[in-house]
C-alpha cells in the first residue's frame, strides 16, 4: 500500500487562489505582529541600531560620515546588494522605516515557499497548509524582524530549493550568487544545496551531469560575487578563534558569548546556532519523533531538501573548523527550521494512517501526541528548555486555551475537509480517519508552537527620550555626542546623530575595526565613572565628540560587557568624587530631570582657564 494517495490536481486559477490566501494570511498575521515596531515612531527593532541607522545619509548626504560609522562599514558588514536595495528605496521611503516594512513581504514570501515546497512532496493539500502555519508562527527565533540581511535568509535558501524541485536547474544555479550579495551565509547555503543535489544516490552514475555542470557555473558565480562585494563594498580580517580566546568579550560574561564550558552549554546558548527556545525545540522534537518512529518517512523526503539539512550542517561544522573566518557559524543553521516544518508536514499523515493500520482505535489519541512532543521538548530535549515538570505542567496550564483552540479549529477543518465524491474513502475508513486525526494534530501542534513563539516581534527597543532626540536634530549634522553606551544606544536612529560609541554598535568580530572600539569602550567607562576631567576631556580631542550626556541618578546597569562591566564596577567602588559629577553648569546646553547634555568644547575651555 502506498504511504500517499493518487495526486489530483486543481486547475490554475485554484491554485493561484490558494498561492494568494497563503501569502495575505501570512502577510496579515506578519503585519499584526510587527504593528508596533512599523507604527510608532520611536520604536526599533533593536539590530537597526546595526544595520539602517547609517542608510538615512542616503536621503542626506551630510549624515554619518563619521569615524566610527565608516568604520563599521569598511567591515564589509553591509552586503552590496542590500545596500544598493535601500539606496534605491531611500528615493521614496526612509531606509529606517523600509527595514521596519521589509519583514511582511519577506516572512510571506518564505511561508509561500515552505507551502509550495510541500505541496511538491504531499499529495495530501492540507499538508501544505500545516507546513506553511507551522513556519509562520515561531516569531520567538524568527530572524525576519527589523529587515536586516539575514531576513533574506530563509527566502534565498528555500527558493534554491524550490527551483531544484521544480528542475528549474538554471534558476537554481542562479540563486547563490545572487544570495552572496545580499546575506553571504545565505548564499553559501544555497550554493551547497545546489552542489549537494547534484549527487543522484545512484551507484552509478553518481553525479547528475546537468546538475553538476550548473552547480559548478554556480561556484564560478559565487567566487566573482565574493569579489564583487570586497571591491564595493571592503572586506576586513576576521577574528580568529586562537585571538578569540584571548578576550572576555567571547566568554560567558561578554556581548558575543561564544565559548562556553561544555557542548551543551555552548549549543544551548544564542550564538550556538541550536538556540531553538520552546518554539523551535518542540518543532525538532516533532520531526525527530515523525522519523525514529517510522524510519520510512524518511523517503517521502525529496533529496533537494535533505540537502538543505544537510547544508546547514556542514557549513556548521566547517564554519568550526575555521572559527570567525566565515563569522559567526550559527548563521549556517538557519535552514533547520524550515527543515523541521516541512518534515512534519509531509510525513505526518502518512505516520498517523501507518498507527491506524496497526489499530484503528489508536487514532482517538493522535491529538494526544503533539502535547507528548511539547512536554519531550520542554523536559527532556537536550538543546531545549530542559524545565522541570512542574514548570513543564505551568506551562502546559498557560497554553491550555491555545491548544484548545488548536483542538476546536482542528475539529472545524475535519468536519468541512472530509472526504466527498465517488472515489472518496468513505468516512470510517482508516484514510479518513487519518486524515481528520492528522488536522486534529495538526492543528493542535501549530497552537503550541504559535503560543511558544510569543506572538510578538522580538527584540523591539523604545527611545524614550523624545525631547532630547528633537533637540539633538536640531544641532550640526557633523556633531558626535558621547554617553554611557547603553544611553547611546538610540541616539543614531532616534536624533540621527553619531555617537563616540554605543553597546549596540560594539561589534568585536572584524580585526580593525575591534582595536578601534575597545579603545572607545575603555575611554568612555572611563570618562564617565573616573576621577580625571582630562578624561572626559579626551573624548572631544581623540574622537571628535562635541556634546556629552549624562544621567543623573540611577545608572545604567551594565551586563554582559566584560571586561567592561567589571572596569565600570571597579570605578564606581573606589572612586567617590567623580569628575562627570562636577562639570561646570554654564556648559549645560539641554536638560531634563534625568539628563543633562554638555558643550564639550565648554567643558575643555573652563578645564583649561
């Protein structure tokens, strides 16, 4: 008997219907979740901080040509067609508010390619739908927010997958290339799928001849994309693992905590690449589980995506090999999630109709089992939460009206998708009963993973100091204000102006421009919790900075900053007069009941006389 029914196809205009009804859900549901990031004004997705905040000297030429904003950008840091993707966009929308728009066209545009991926594999039309759901709602490790490079991600690496399905080899060998210009892991990813495909799994001949040429176009076409980007936009030398070592920034107290003292440790944390969360860890556990319990699922698999898994993984593992040289190498397993998706999509009728062959009666519990998935995955999954099961049970508890619902809209859809017409398999049969329980699971396991993801756009940060924002507009668009850099955080998005350093614009990964950021860092803690006005000082004569702000009363709490946190922590121990606490009034040009902001050049005139 075979695992799925004959295929029966709809004519096109359905099709096309059902291609539109995947991508406006997608697209409404991505929108409700962004809503507060594209709507109010001083909230960010807070990795613009990174990557936009620059772009508005697009629309301004006199904006951030400062030191240490060309600095970030010699990196190679922005790829050159997302570059040149914003600057053509600045004509008619802020590059700012385009990367806050960017996630609802490019989270639809994967959601429609993980249906269509599925629905080349899965006779069986719901499949696609609960493919497709499961991979729209993990906002929680969903990379598409704030529309940075790595939003392309998903799209460019699923739509070479789509392509090598479709035997669209052409198009598929043009994706790499095309993918390095706009996130280069992405690329990379894409130009692997498409030389892992080339493989047929045949003992002879083992290589597909057409594949294999095209791929090896597309390695051609990857290598001048390499140097494209280098001469447009410049390359710097990556931190190495032996250098990484020596600096606390990569440890367990730092911004970039890499190393860790164990395997699971390392995996479990956020730069490991395996930081999958609840959402992530219960779609894992669920594909895992779809195959250990029926290994024949595993054919039902086309090699194209297994390819993708595959991917991801040894680009993991060579990225490894060669810490730092290829940057971070968690950004090689971003394919595993939609992996998941697609496994459990494809292989989950077929594994219910294979339960109910073996006893019909077991079907009555097939909702039971994406609960089992989510308490494995809470509990016992390695890389998971790993909660207790009284936390486990809390949770559940929490979840208990989102799986409920889950259950009702799986009864709902059960009740209206049972079969109809001659051919069909009558209602007690083990086929439609399959079916109903696969929509019931279904249903019930995208409710989990939908109340796992949180349903909120991760990583928004607000800049609540209006007033200083506008006053800041209001000065030279050359001026560089220095501040504790979590205060700075906000000053480039929110006042459009440069800053002597920030937290999020501590990036210590590329060789030069770390030398210049740790000397900022060091200076700043200095300046603000040290004893010397030269210190303060030497932030307007090393690096240009024209205006100082300062918080009165609490602090900022530093946290993950070695070897910052425990500098700053030191200064303010030891030193019970500090100089930022004594600065002359008469050089206050702004100030609020927490905030003061200093005319540097004042402050060196008095200091001086």
């Amino acid at each position: 008997m075979t695992d799925e029914p004959p295929r029966r196809t709809l004519p096109a205009r359905w099709a096309w219907t059902e291609d539109a009804v995947v991508i406006l859900v997608a697209a409404v549901a991505t929108l409700v979740v962004e809503w507060t990031v594209i709507v109010k004004p001083r909230v960010f997705q807070t990795d613009a901080m990174i990557h936009e905040f620059w772009m508005r000297r697009f629309q301004d030429p006199a904006l951030f040509h400062d030191p240490l904003t060309n600095a970030l950008l010699e990196t190679g840091y922005s790829p050159p067609l997302f570059r040149s993707l914003y600057w053509l966009a600045s004509y008619v929308v802020d590059p700012v508010h385009l990367g806050e728009l960017l996630p609802v066209v490019l989270q639809p545009l994967a959601v429609w390619l993980v249906f269509r991926i599925v629905r080349e594999q899965a006779a069986w039309r719901p499949a696609a739908w609960i493919g497709a759901a499961l991979f729209l709602v993990p906002w929680d490790i969903h990379r598409f927010s704030g529309g940075h490079p790595r939003a392309f991600a998903q799209p460019i690496v699923l739509l070479a997958v789509l392509f090598l399905l479709r035997r669209w080899i052409v198009a598929a060998a043009i994706v790499p290339p095309v993918g390095l210009l706009l996130y280069p892991p992405a690329g990379i990813t894409a130009l692997a799928v498409v030389v892992l495909a080339a493989i047929t799994r045949r003992r002879s001949p083992l290589l597909d001849r057409r594949r294999a040429a095209l791929a090896g176009l597309s390695v051609l076409g990857v290598g001048a994309a390499t140097l494209l980007a280098r001469v447009t936009t410049g390359y710097a030398e990556v931190i190495t693992a032996s250098e990484a070592h020596r600096f606390p920034e990569f440890g367990v107290h730092g911004q970039m905590h890499f190393f860790a003292s164990s395997t699971i440790k390392y995996l479990s944390q956020n730069y490991s690449g395996f930081f999958l969360q609840d959402s992530g860890s219960i779609l894992a556990v669920s594909a895992l589980l779809l195959l250990l319990v029926r290994p024949r699922n595993a054919k039902l698999i086309r090699w194209e995506v297994w390819c993708m898994a595959i991917a991801a993984l040894l680009l993991f593992a060579v990225a490894h090999a060669v810490l730092f040289r290829l940057y971070l190498p968690h950004r090689y397993t971003y394919p595993l999630l939609p992996f998941f998706c697609i496994v459990v999509a494809v292989c989950a009728r077929p594994t219910v109709e294979a339960l109910g062959r073996w006893a019909r009666a077991a079907l009555l519990a097939t909702p039971v089992l994406p609960a089992m998935a989510v308490l494995l995955a809470l509990t016992v999954f390695p890389l998971g939460p790993r909660m207790s099961l009284a936390d486990a049970g809390s949770w559940l508890v929490d979840a208990a009206p989102a799986l409920a619902t889950g259950l009702a809209v799986g009864i709902l859809l059960a009740a209206v998708l049972r079969p109809r017409g001659p051919d069909a398999p009558t209602r007690g049969t083990v086929v439609a009963l399959a079916a109903a329980a696969t929509l019931l699971a279904g249903s019930v396991l995208v409710a989990a993973v939908a109340f796992a993801g949180g349903g909120a756009s991760p990583y928004a940060a607000t800049c609540r100091e209006g007033s200083l924002y506008r006053f800041l507009a209001g000065v030279p668009k050359d001026a560089i204000v220095a501040a504790d850099p979590f205060d700075a955080n906000c000053i480039p998005i929110a006042a459009r102006r440069p800053v002597v350093i920030s937290r999020k614009l501590y990036q210590p990964w590329a060789l030069d421009y770390f030398e210049q950021i740790r000397g900022r860092m060091f200076r700043t803690v200095d300046a603000f919790y040290g004893p010397s006005v030269d210190d303060v000082n030497e932030l307007a004569t090393r690096y240009g900075a024209d205006y100082l702000l300062v918080r009165r009363g609490r602090e900022p709490t530093w946290f993950r900053m070695a070897p910052f946190t425990r500098r700053a922590e030191r200064l303010r121990r030891t030193v019970t007069d500090p100089a930022i606490e004594n600065l002359p009034e008469r050089c206050v040009v702004w100030q609020s009941r927490r905030l003061e902001l200093y005319d540097l050049s004042c402050i060196g005139s008095e200091t001086a006389s």
